[in-house]
C-alpha cells in the first residue's frame, strides 16, 4: 500500500480518515463545556442585543409604523445574522470538533428557551402549590385537598371526562366519516375545504359565534338564535340552552367537536390514501360490501393514524377553556378544570390552590404525551 503524500493530508482531520481519535479527560471536558457554550451562548447574546436594540428603539421617538418595521427587521435578521455568526465560527474548528458542537448550536438555543418558558414555570407553580394563598406560608397538601374534595371542583372533573370522551370522540369519528366520504366524492377538494374552515377560527371566536346560536329570547320576541328561530317556527317555545343542565355541557362540546373535526379530517384523509387500491379492489371481487371494507381493511390499516389524532385531541380537551370561558364563563355546572384554575389566579387571587389544579392538569398530560412520544419513536419519526 502507497503512502499518502503529506499535502493531500493537510486539513484533513483523524475522523476524515477513518481514524478513531482517542479522547482523553481534558478533551472530554472541552467538549462538553464547548457543547455547553454553544448552546448557551446564542440565546444569551441574542437576549442581550435584541434588548439593547429595543430600548433603542423605545426611546428614540420615532413614529410607530417605523419603530415596527425595525423591530422586525432587527429581531429576525438580529438572530439569523447571530446563528451565522457562529456558524461560521464553529465551521473553522477541526472536523471532530465540528460535529460535536453543530447539533448543540442549533438545537441548544430552542432547549435552553423551552427551559425557561416552560420547566421553570413548573416547577415554580409546584412550588407554589404548597403554599397558602399569598404564597406566604406553608400549607402543604391543603390546596390538593381541596382540588379532590370541593364541590365545584368535582364538577369541573366531571365535565372534563365528558370533554375528553364526547369531545375527543365525536371529532375523530366526524372526521373519519368525512374523509371516507370526501374521498369518494367529485368535489373532493371543495367539500374539505368547507369542513377544514373553522380550523381557521379561534376558540373564542367559535364561541363567540355559537352564542348566537344559542342565544335566547322569551316567548313571544323575535328569535334571534337561529336553534330557537327553527324550534319557535314549527310552534315549539324557545330554549335557554346555555343554563339547561346537564345539557349545556353538550352544548359546548358540540362548538369543539365543530372545531376539530377539519383537523381529524384531514390527518385521516391523507392516511386513507395510503391504503393500497389493491387490496381493496381485492375485497371488492371476494364480494365485500362498502361497510366491511371501511371496518375491516380500511380501519385497522389507518389504527395507527386514528390513536395519533385521537391522542392530539384529547390533549386539546384535556386543557379546554376558550370555549367555556367565551359562553358561560363556568356558570351553570359548566366548570372545567382550566377555567376553575384561571379564576383561582386571577379572579380570587389565590395562587396556591391556582398552582395545584395546573399541576393536576399537567400531571392528566403527561401519560398522553409519553404515549404519543412512545408511538412516534416506535415510527422512527425521531
């Protein structure tokens, strides 16, 4: 075997070679305070000049249209000249070195945000949940006591699993039924796109809309709900449908069910076109009906997709609130627990039995989300 010339070999790293490089303890610690560093250093400098820059621009006077415009401007290209910034930098490291430090700059940052946004507030809200009102004096268990004992908060349980079995529910097979039916149909496209709609509505804004639905009038006046408008015209009295227990709670969930099923629509459709055409015309020879076919081939093959959606809208339902607050703001036994822990914060102004009821609903999460992590993995998807 010919040596290689020393000039072919200038710039090339050991790992370029096929070489494993042994690494000592000092360059272990390098490479761990380098990766440190790297995922660090974006997001604090970024902060840094980001808020340099908007003070700036707070106190400069200028007219609002402009102080927005450079805003924008100064926090994308801000964080995008950053991230080049220090690319560039790590790209004049050593091969090794390279690939070691690469995967930290990029996905660091958006750990190190997550972190402070989102396990930070937990744990502090954990921390809270311990404690009394004014978050003075310990309190212990006193506030999960009361999550688990009071009355209201036994409602808002109870209208939460009627949430996450009809709400969850009725939108995965209203839009399992619509896929199955739109992929059948000429006006495929048209007929998705009327139910896909309301995805492009928030939840206040469908709650604003379906109180007038729901809106009553006495007997008598002119009906300006259009569910009483119809009921009144073949000679029935109106319905106050929002404070008709246990009702209501139905009431609502048929505004999520609206809401949600543009969403299981479309995951579903793209997973019935997966199917292989074969097999169904198969089924179709052997004398298969329409029904068996969707049950028996078209169901279990698409199992996988179902659980997927079904676990994405249970996470929804789980921590509903616009819709509840929009309607009835939890009067009339419509109480969840996401509403029940917005008026223990911000309407008592007690934080600690606040703070219990958000780790209740966090601690409801979490099994769907490993669930969903667990299946994604078991795909590869990771």
């Amino acid at each position: 075997m010919q040596p290689v010339p020393a000039i072919l070999l200038e710039g090339v790293g050991m790992s370029d070679l096929g070489v494993e490089r042994t690494t000592g303890p000092l360059q272990a610690v390098v490479a761990v305070v380098g990766r440190v560093l790297s995922a660090v250093f974006v997001p604090v400098v970024t902060f840094v000049v980001l808020y340099l820059g908007f003070v700036f621009l707070r106190d400069s006077g200028a007219p609002q249209i402009v102080v927005t415009i450079v805003a924008i401007v100064w926090g994308v290209g801000g964080v995008a000249g950053l991230y080049f910034v220090t690319n560039w930098l790590i790209e004049k490291l050593p091969t090794t070195w390279r690939s070691r430090f690469t995967p930290f700059l990029f996905v660091g940052p958006a750990i190190v945000i997550l972190g402070w946004y989102l396990f930070l507030p937990t744990v502090r809200s954990l921390y809270l949940s311990f404690f009394g009102k004014f978050s003075n004096e310990f309190v212990g268990l006193e506030n999960y006591v009361y999550v688990f004992t009071n009355r209201t908060m036994r409602t808002a349980f109870v209208n939460n699993l009627l949430w996450l079995v009809f709400g969850t529910g009725g939108a995965v097979i209203s839009g399992l039924i619509v896929a199955l039916l739109a992929d059948r149909s000429k006006m495929e496209k048209v007929a998705k796109s009327f139910i896909f709609l309301p995805m492009a509505i928030s939840f206040v804004g469908a709650g604003v809309i379906w109180k007038f639905m729901y809106t009553f009038r006495a007997a008598g006046q002119v009906q300006l709900g259009l569910l009483n408008a119809i009921i009144t015209g073949f000679g029935a009295e109106p319905v106050n449908w929002l404070i008709l227990r246990p009702w209501n709670s139905f009431f609502l969930i048929a505004i999520f069910i609206w809401l949600q099923t543009g969403f299981a629509m479309v995951i579903l459709s793209a997973s019935i076109k997966q199917v292989p055409s074969q097999l169904i015309e198969a089924a179709r020879i052997d004398g298969a009906g329409e029904f068996r076919i969707v049950f028996q081939i078209i169901i279990p093959f698409i199992r996988g997709t179902i659980i997927t959606v079904s676990t994405t809208i249970l996470l929804l339902s789980l921590k509903v609130f616009d819709i509840v607050f929009a309607m009835t703001n939890g009067l009339f036994g419509t109480e969840v627990l996401a509403s029940q822990q917005y008026k223990q914060m911000f309407k008592f102004l007690n934080y600690g039995r606040g703070s219990a009821i958000a780790i209740v609903i966090l601690i409801a999460v979490i099994p769907v989300i490993w669930y969903n992590l667990r299946q994604f993995g078991q795909r590869e998807v990771f």
